[in-house]
C-alpha cells in the first residue's frame, strides 16, 4: 500500500494552512450518511474519514481521511460527477476553486501543490492496478487486500460485505459466498461483518 511521505505530510500542512487563512473560507457540516457534491470547491479536511463516490450507479471509489485536501485537480481540468460522505458528522472547510487557485499562485505554493497531486496520482494508480483484473474473483480478492491495508478506522467503519459491493458492482450473492467460503477455509477473519485481519488469500476460487 502506498504510504504517505514525511514530504508530503509537510506540504499538506503548507496548502492547508495557507487555504484555510482565506477570508472566502466557508465552515459547512455534514451529517453522517448525507451526501456533498465535490464540484467547483475546494475542501480543506484536518480529519475525519469520507467515502467518494461516483455518482453514476453511486459507486464507492475509495475512503479518504484526513488531513487532506478534495477538488485540486480541478484548477485546471472539468469537473467529474461524484460526491462524498462522511462517516460521522464533520464540519469541513471550503473555498470557491478560483480562490485556492490565486493563493497558490500568488504565495508560490506549487511545489506543496505538486507534491500532493503526486501522491493523489499515486494512489489512483495503486487502486486501478489492483483492480483491473480478469475475474470477479481477483477483483474482490483485490479489494480484500486493500480493506485489510486500511486504516483501523476504515476497517470499523464498514462491512467487508459493503465494501466490496459498493467498490465493485458485484451481486450480493455472490459476494457473500466467496466471503462464506474464505471464512471456511480460515483465509479471513470477521467480527460483526467487520474485516479484522487475513491470514492468506487463494490465487484462485
């Protein structure tokens, strides 16, 4: 699993502060579960965890937590359609994406800004990666080795169940048998529907 650097922790801080000083911050709050459009905004999160999702077929992409920093990548490209949730109720700050523009430009911030895109792109490969495979199978197998790799939080705020399903389309019923018969054969380990640790992982079901 790709770890953040100590770099990038120092440039994040940079950016945050930096953002977050503007006199166009806005403080919003999002209550557990309630969706938030990411469009046209940029969101500065100290912590907390959020699920993005797409919101064609509302597929889960990825969780994320903070400290970190959505919507960057659209100073300079289109929008796309996907929102986040939060996981507990969190106030969250944000700014207009023309004003984040002009204080990363007029402080010189773009190496903070380089240096945090470049761990966003990382991660995006890291996840396409392991999720491009060629049977069902592999892509829950995939995504089972990406839960487990979460962060202790992540793993208890979600099913293993939910998980999978929402990142990968997959019918319920079959989710559940493949996680039945992994649990069988001693491969995974649950508590209450919840990850809690993977022994092995057949290459093969």
């Amino acid at each position: 699993m790709y770890n953040p650097s100590a770099e990038f922790k120092m440039h994040i801080q940079i950016l945050l502060e930096a953002l977050t000083k503007s006199d166009k911050i806005e403080e919003i709050t999002i209550k557990k579960g309630e969706k938030y459009p990411i469009a046209d905004r940029v969101f500065c999160i100290q912590q907390g965890i959020f699920s993005i999702y797409m919101n064609r077929e509302d597929r889960l992409l990825s969780y994320a937590e903070g400290p970190t920093i959505f919507g960057l990548a659209y100073l300079y490209t289109p929008t796309i359609d996907h929102y986040m949730k939060a996981n507990q109720i969190s106030t969250i700050l944000t700014l207009p994406t023309e004003e984040a523009h002009h204080i990363i430009k007029s402080e010189n911030l773009y190496e903070s800004f380089i240096c945090v895109q470049s761990h966003n792109v990382a991660l995006i490969f890291e996840m396409y990666e392991r999720t491009i495979t060629s049977s069902n199978y592999a892509f829950i197998r995939a995504l089972l080795i990406d839960l487990d790799q979460s962060s202790d939080a992540v793993k208890e705020s979600i099913t293993v169940a939910s998980y999978i399903i929402k990142r990968s389309g997959l019918s319920r019923s079959y989710v559940m048998l493949v996680l039945s018969e992994l649990r069988k054969g001693s491969y995974i380990h649950m508590e209450n529907g919840k990850l809690t640790g993977i022994t092995s992982l057949p290459e093969r079901f």
